[in-house]
C-alpha cells in the first residue's frame, strides 16, 4: 500500500518478500488481483505500481530479507528502510541492519482495527529491541498433555499429534499423558514412581507414537481409541487431577458407530465452516482426515514428513476432528471449523482501511526523515475508538535508545541463567541465541584466556559440540560468552549464570526481565497487545516453530503512551509537559512490560495536562 | 432498507468466504452480508475520492457509483491511483471505473459524468449510504438534508494538502452493534468442585449488544453558535481544524475550486483574508487559528488521502453493517502532526 503512496513522491526504490499472493490477501492487498494468485508479491506488486507511476525505478526481490545476501553494504545503498514485515525475527534483524548501516528504518505493524507506525534511527531513538516484548505465550507441557481447560490447549494438542503421527517428530510436542505430572502426585515419591512404572509398561514412553502408528498401519480407529480412550482412562487414574477438575470421558469408536445418527444440518445462515460438528461426524472426519494424510505419507516416501499448513483441508481438518473430539471429552464446548482454522492457524484478521491508515502514516513518516526533520517524527498509535483527549490517532515523542539495550548500546551485554550441565551447545545456539536473541548466524568464543571456539558459523565447523553440554567445555557461573554475529554487525557479551532451579519447561531465563505472565484478562486491546510485535505466530501461543509465517499485516499494538501537546497554533490550547507522560519513572522497577500498558496510574497521575482531570491516560477500545 | 438485506440473499458464495475471510473473521458474517446488499454513491474522484471507492469495493458493498463531471488533469494523476497516465483528457469517473471494477469483480461498478447538482432528488433515494467529496459546502447542505429525511447515511469528506476531514450524519436513530465478552454463570455440580462453580469471562465466547447513537445536520454542525458561555467555555478543547474547515469550505464557494499551488501567492493571500473573516463572523478569537496552515494546505497529499480515506471507508462500512460505533460526528486529521482527532459539533 505505501508503496503506492511513495510512487507519488517519485522515488526509486527496492522491495523484498519472499510470499507468494494468496485469495485471502485481495481483501486489502489491492495491488493483486485473483489471477495473481500464486506469483510473486514482491513482483506483481512492482508491475501494479509501475501502472501508477512509470517513471518510478523499483526492483523487486522474490526472497527472504534474512538472506545473507542483504548485508550491511546492500543496506547501505538507501536512504531509508519501511518494514511491512510479520514476524518479530525479520523485524529483529533488520533493526540490527540498519543500526549496522546507519539507515532510518520506519516500523510499523496492524491487526484488525489497530496498528502503529515508528521511527528508528541510531543513537537518537530506541531500536526496535530497546524494549523487550512480550515473547508469546506457551502453555506448560501438562496442561496441553494432561488437564486442558481451553479449547486452545486441545488445538494445540492436536497441532502436536499431527507433528508426531505426520511431521517432524518433536520432544517437545509430547502428545500422550504426562506421568511426570507434579499435580499427580499425592507425594512426591509417587511422581518418580509413575514415571518407571510407565517405563516398565512401556506402552507410552518406549515407543514412539510415530512408530506405534505405522505398526498400525495408520488404522484410524486404532489411533481413534488409544488417543481418545485409552490414553483418557490412564489420565483418569491419576485421581489427585481430577480431585477439583470434572475428569474427562473416554470415548469408544465402536460404540460412537453404533449410536451413530444422522448428522443435523443447522439451517443456519453461518458459513457452512462455521457449524460446530456433532460427535460422530468428527470421528469420520479424523477417519478421512487420517486416510488422506496417510496416502500423502506413502507418496512423498521413505523417511517422509509432512508440515502442518492451515490452507491443507485434510491438515486442517485433522486438527479439527482430534482438537474437538479432546474438547469434548473435557466437557469444552466445541469450535468450529472456521474458528480451529483462525486458532491453529494463527490468522489475524486484516482490513483495507486500517492498512491504508498505517501505509498513509509511514510514508508520511518518511517524507519527514527523507526532508531531514527526523526531531519531527513521531511513534502514532491508531486506535479503535478515540481516547478521552478524543484523539484516533495519538502522536507520541520518540523516545532516546536505552542504555541497557542488549542490541544497540556500545557495548551490548545480557545474563542469562541456566544449567550448564543440561544446557547443550545446540540448545545455546538454537534456542538462546537465535530464537530469544535473534541472531541468524552466530559464532561464540569462550572467554576463557585460550579463546575457544564454542560455536562456528561456518556449517560443519563446530558441530561436533553439539549435543555436549556447556559444562563440557568448563563454562559454569560467571562464565563470559563472546558472541558474534557477522551479518547483523552485532556483538553480544553473555553472562552465564548456573542454576538448578528453574521453572518446570523452563531451559532458561534472562535475567533483568519481567517473567512472562499470562496477559490480565482485558478488552480486545489487551489481547491484541500480547498479539504484539509481529509474531505471526503469536496470534495464539506458539503451536508450531517450524509452521510458514502465515498471514502479513502484523500488529504491532503497541497502543501506549500520551503525547505531547504540541498544537502549534495558539496558547488557548496550552502545550503540556510531554516529560510527565512517558514512561521513564517505569525503568526503575524493571517492570519494563507495564511500560506498554496503557492503564498506567502513575503516569496518569503525573500528566499534568492543563485541561481535564479526567484524562487518564486510559484508551477505551470498546 | 439494509434490514432487508437477509432476505434477499442469505448464502455467501465459497468465493465471497475465500476472498472476504480475513474481514468476516474481523467484524463477522452478517456484518459481511449487509454490506454485500448495500448500495453507495460516491461523489468526486480526486485523491481522497479514489481512496474511498477503494476501500467500499474491497469491502464487497453491493454496487459504487462514481459520480464526477471533472476532467482528468496532470496533478489528478499524481493523487490518484484509479486514472491511468494516459487518461488525460477524460472523464475521472469514467478513468477510474476500469482499475476500480478490477480491485472486485463482485461489487458492481458504475460511472457517471454529470454534475452532481444536476441530480434530481429521487436520484439519490436508490442508494443506502451517500458520500460527497469536492463539493461546495451549500451543496453538501442541500444533499445532507434530502438524504437524512430518507435514512439514507451521509459522509462527507475533503484533503486540503496536509489536512482532511471526514464528517457523517447517521440520522437522529441510527442503531448497531457492539461485540461484548460474554460471562460465563457457573453450571457445575458440588462434586465438581470449586474451580467449576467460579462465573468467569470466557475469552471465547462473546455477545451482542444493541445500541443507539443520534446525529445532526451538516447545516447545526457547521452553525454551531460560538457566543454561547457554554461553546466559550469548550473552546480550549476544540480541535482548531474545525474552524480551518470553515476557510477552506469558504474558499471553496468563492474561487469555485481549492488553493492551487500554481496560484500560490494570491491563493494564500484569500485565504488570510478569508481566515479573519471567518473567525470574525464566528465572533472567535483570532488568535484560535494562525497562519501556518496556509502553507501545507495546498494540493491533496496522496498519504493524507490514503490516512483520511481510510477512517472514512471503515465509517461507511461500520454504517452499512451496523456493527461498531460510529464516530460522531467529525474526524479531523493533522498530516503534520500525525494527529486525528474525533469530536461532535453541533446542538447538543
């Protein structure tokens, strides 16, 4: 969209996105149309914006942005970089590019009715990674195996089945009931022995469910009886959880067949996707469901896996066939198809306008810094409903870089608390340094006096290290890490703290930040702020790392703070002191994730705005 | 005439679901289904104009006509992405009618050349909502009154450089929906204990909840009486783009066309004159507005247009499908500042 707004600046310019246009996007993507579908975006999008304004020079890049290729010197090459992106690792490298080159970058994000435009630019604005963002939410592996309360946690489930029956086979997506349960328990003795007596029966741990399956021939009412009977009567013996909790109810395949009835079509003017399936009907879709996603498996080969996609039907309707049939053993009322679409699969909901609003905003924004103004750029909020100031859109000051910020201080450093006897090489670089840190190619020396090489970037260097653990190589409290990643220009120094004591699934923890909490239950923005920061898979918690960013126009809602009342026109409408409204005084409690929270009393309590007692700095979305 | 609208076609093709889905999973089925069996004319085809028709076809509103009499120019390109370059000369409703069916082949489309003063009155009585961008304030008057007396939706909306405005009058009962959080009443047994028998909210489920907002005239709102205590005493909070509105429109009726930055100087100088005279006559003070307005409020900025077209689409839409609240009345926006501001004028 902006581009379209930038052709009539008349500029040249580059645009990079490795999608592809699917029918989904042409309710606001208007530079496509139906029989694009398929192509290029970044290239169809060029030829559409060439009809605006042939004079233009633009170049499209049908690529990822990640790609080594787009080093510091591509970056170089422009003046300004507008991120249209939906995902926080694609945000989080650029943001490191362009502090590497020097460049202005203009960030924005949008979802649904809301979205937001900003400004960075080095050493005179926070970067992108100057406050930490809410990372997305995670449910603890017994709530997803053992006691679901939600019908997200049985989606999620089901999103784990599919992995471990079709996909890739992951520890962390264990699917059959957790005997480790600390709930279980009634002493915790009892935890350590319901773990071996399970080794010893070995139905659950010793074999994998992939294995199990194939020796099954992928039989559906085999799969339907053990996931959905056998693995609920085993959780049921595991009374302690059901001593406050209404205990699920197995369900049998034979005895669903025999009182099968007719399912009712609701003559409902819904979408026929939108109709909640009665019991039986979900069984034959998992049946079906099951038979083609098997033939799919047979096809594709020896040693083949299969990747979840929201836009494969049997995927999709697997998913919800087994995430319905475990709602309602858990007496949840059921989703339908449409609904277990927008969960599984993450889609946010976008719109032409707000699209058009945010597009307007960021070329506006860039006209500024292309003009040299930058000391007149501005974070803007656009919000559902005005505020009690009766503004839409909120123009807030940028605010200056944090000294602490582990990206763009002089000299970045973070600590990070873990084990080092169960930490592995891998686990650091995966998990840690790319994934929570966004690097995309680290190397890590030890400093150790000898300088050793921990992890190489070059593939195959060091991969021997892999699944040692930190220990190993004599890393242990207070040890310093020396981390670098060439392409991003970044150098991070880690501190290693040890620890036994971590939360249960939790492999670390970043010291200095808040914990990760649950969001209060709120309005719509509140959710949508935990959506925040372009995590396109934090539409719902994670249910997939390695699933394809799914849908664009990422939101980050950051809806927070007041402005400063810069009217310009005359003293009736008094300018206030900006200083009052940000949320520096925040930084001292660390509670660096209150900053973004728009009911913030205190700094309600300090806006000294001439006008109303009554502005308190809270947004009312609804 | 929308409430008619679920008898006259129910089913949603499997085409409308694939293409519209990322707006039925925002503001729902029936919101979809209204707009889908509305009907709107959209008059004038500049910048903002063409912003607008974009956003109602892509929403999938049953038909848009484009009503223009003005020809396609050089700078008429530059702001609009509907005319092609090579246009020149033509139509701007007929220019832009080729790019503007191609965004959505479902919606239908038509163009029309003439004058919108031209029109006779039962004219408009064939469409569900009326939005007027380029006209004369007098004309915006007349066509608020007529449509308002048959509940039909009115907006209104111009970019003067780096300002816009956006207004609408949804009739003195225009009633819509709002999509609550649903709490959930405990069910359970005693054996359930007592984690089951706690009312919660349950994110998952939500309600609807019907309500009523009431709107005046183009003609109140813009004649609100500035000498009452009360307007005097609501002054500081008065976004000043309202009374750069009354310049502007003032502009508008005396030269027969907007500040043309190939006229700069005399241009400017009118609107200095104009901007004390208008202050004057609204018996404010002239201090409310200074000058430098007059600089940036040449041309129509096609980021403006894009911000200003945005907030007025999804009003049109909120209108036709009933769902939301609507922004009563004015949406003011400062492309300098980056400030939007929503706020009522009129008899209280």
């Amino acid at each position: 969209m902006f581009l379209s707004n930038c052709c009539g600046a008349g500029r040249g310019f580059s645009s990079i996105d490795l999608d592809t246009i699917d029918v989904s996007n042409l309710n606001r993507q208007f530079l496509f149309q139906k029989k694009h579908v398929g192509k290029s975006k970044a290239q169809v999008a060029k030829e559409s914006a060439l009809q605006f304004c042939p004079t233009v020079n633009i170049t499209a890049y049908h690529d990822s942005i990640m790609n080594p290729e787009y080093n510091v010197e591509f970056f170089r090459k422009f003046m300004l970089v507008m991120n249209a992106l939906d995902n926080r690792a694609a945000r989080n490298h650029v943001n490191r590019m362009c502090l590497a080159a020097d460049i202005p970058l203009i960030e924005s994000g949008s979802a649904g009715y809301l979205g937001q435009v900003t400004v960075i630019k080095k050493g005179l604005t926070e970067c992108y990674e100057c406050q930490p963002k809410p990372t997305q939410k995670t449910f603890p592996g017994c709530t997803i195996r053992n006691t679901p309360s939600e019908p997200i946690h049985c989606i999620v489930w089901a999103k784990y089945l599919f992995n471990q029956l079709f996909g890739e086979e992951d520890a962390d997506q264990e699917v059959s009931p957790d005997t480790a349960d600390p709930e279980a328990a009634w002493n915790p003795e009892d935890t350590a022995t319901r773990a071996t007596a399970s080794d010893k029966d070995g139905d659950i741990k010793r074999v994998s469910t992939k294995e199990w399956a194939r020796s099954t021939g992928y039989d559906p009412a085999k799969l339907f009886n053990k996931l959905f009977k056998d693995d609920i009567m085993y959780l049921l013996t595991m009374d302690k959880l059901w001593k406050t909790r209404k205990a699920p109810t197995p369900l049998d395949w034979q005895q669903l067949e025999n009182s099968a009835r007719p399912q009712e079509v609701s003559a409902g003017s819904g979408l026929k996707d939108q109709q909640v399936l009665g019991v039986w009907g979900l069984c034959q879709l998992f049946q079906r469901s099951v038979e083609t996603l098997r033939s799919q498996l047979q096809e594709k080969g020896e040693g083949a896996e299969l990747v979840w996609d929201k836009d494969d039907p049997p995927a999709l309707d697997f998913v919800t066939a087994a995430a319905n049939l475990r709602m309602h053993i858990f007496s949840m009322n059921m989703k339908s198809p449409f609904d277990v679409k927008s969960m599984a699969g993450n889609i946010i909901p976008a719109i032409a306008t707000t699209n058009a609003v945010i597009a307007g905003l960021i070329v506006l924004e860039g006209l500024k810094v292309l003009s040299g103004e930058l000391e007149s750029c501005r974070t803007i909020f656009l919000n559902k409903c005005p505020n009690l100031r009766k503004k839409l859109l909120i123009p807030c000051v940028l605010d200056p870089p944090s000294a602490s910020c582990y990206v763009c201080a002089s000299q970045p450093e973070v600590t990070v608390k873990l084990n080092v006897h169960k930490t592995t090489v891998l686990s650091l670089q995966d998990r840690i340094l790319k994934e929570r840190f966004g690097m995309v190619a680290p190397d890590v020396q030890i400093e150790d006096g000898k300088g050793t090489i921990l992890i190489s970037s070059e593939e195959g260097e060091t991969e021997t290290n892999n699944s040692k653990s930190l220990a190993d190589f004599g890393i242990r409290n207070g040890s310093r890490l020396q981390v670098d990643d060439f392409l991003q220009d970044y150098a991070l120094l880690v501190n290693v703290l040890h620890t036994e004591e971590l939360e249960r699934d939790v492999e670390f923890e970043v010291v200095g930040e808040a914990p990760d909490k649950a969001p209060p239950p709120q309005s719509t923005q509140e959710e949508v702020k935990s959506i925040t920061n372009g995590n396109k898979d934090s539409a719902q918690p994670s249910t997939s790392f390695k699933a394809p960013a799914e849908d664009d126009d990422i939101m980050i809602v950051d809806s927070g703070e007041e402005e400063e009342e810069e009217e310009g026109a005359s003293s009736s409408t008094a300018a206030t002191s900006s200083g009052s409204k940000r949320k520096h005084s925040d930084a001292e409690t660390g509670e660096t994730s209150t900053k973004r929270l728009r009911t913030d009393q205190s700094s309600a309590a300090a806006a000294t705005n001439d006008d109303d007692n009554d502005d308190d700095d809270i947004i009312a979305l609804d | 005439m929308i409430d008619m609208i679920e008898k006259e076609d129910p089913v949603i093709s499997e085409e409308e679901a694939a293409q519209y889905d990322r707006q039925i999973r925002l503001w729902g089925l029936d919101a979809q289904k209204r707009l889908r069996g509305s009907r709107v004319l959209l008059a004038g085809l500049g910048g903002l104009g063409a912003e607008v028709a974009k956003n109602l076809i892509l929403a999938g509103v049953k038909g848009l006509t484009l009503l223009d009499h003005e020809q396609v120019t050089e700078e008429s390109c530059r702001a609009q992405f509907l005319v092609p370059v090579t246009a020149q000369g033509q139509n701007r409703a007929q220019a832009s009618l080729e790019r503007g069916q191609n965004l959505n082949p479902m919606v239908k489309v038509h163009a029309d050349q003439d004058r919108v003063e031209d029109k006779p009155d039962d004219f408009f009585l064939q469409f569900d909502a009326v939005c007027l961008t380029g006209c004369s304030r007098d004309l915006m008057v007349r066509i608020d009154q007529l449509c308002s007396k048959h509940n039909i939706k009115v907006f209104c909306g111009d970019v003067y450089g780096y300002y816009g405005y956006m207004f609408c009058n949804l009739g003195k009962e225009h009633s819509y929906v709002e999509e609550k959080p649903k709490m959930v009443k405990p069910t359970g047994n005693s054996s359930d204990g007592p984690e089951a028998k706690k009312a919660k909210i349950d994110p998952n489920e939500t309600t609807m909840v019907k309500k009523m907002a009431s709107f005046c005239t183009l003609k109140e709102a813009l004649e609100v009486d500035w000498t009452t205590e009360k307007a005097k005493a609501g002054m500081k909070r008065t976004p000043v783009d309202y009374f750069m509105l009354h310049v502007l429109l003032t502009f508008r009726t005396d030269k027969g066309r907007d500040p043309d930055p190939l006229a700069f100087p005399e241009d400017s100088r009118l609107l200095r004159k104009i901007r004390e005279d208008v202050l004057e006559t609204l018996a404010v003070s002239a201090d409310l507005l200074n000058d430098d307005f007059i600089s940036y409020c040449f041309s129509e900025m096609s980021p403006v247009c894009a911000v200003v077209g945005g907030v007025l689409g999804q009003e049109v839409v909120k209108a036709l499908s009933q769902r939301d609240a609507p922004h009563r009345n004015f949406f003011f926006f400062d492309g300098r500042k980056g400030n939007g501001v929503v706020d009522y004028f009129g008899p209280n």
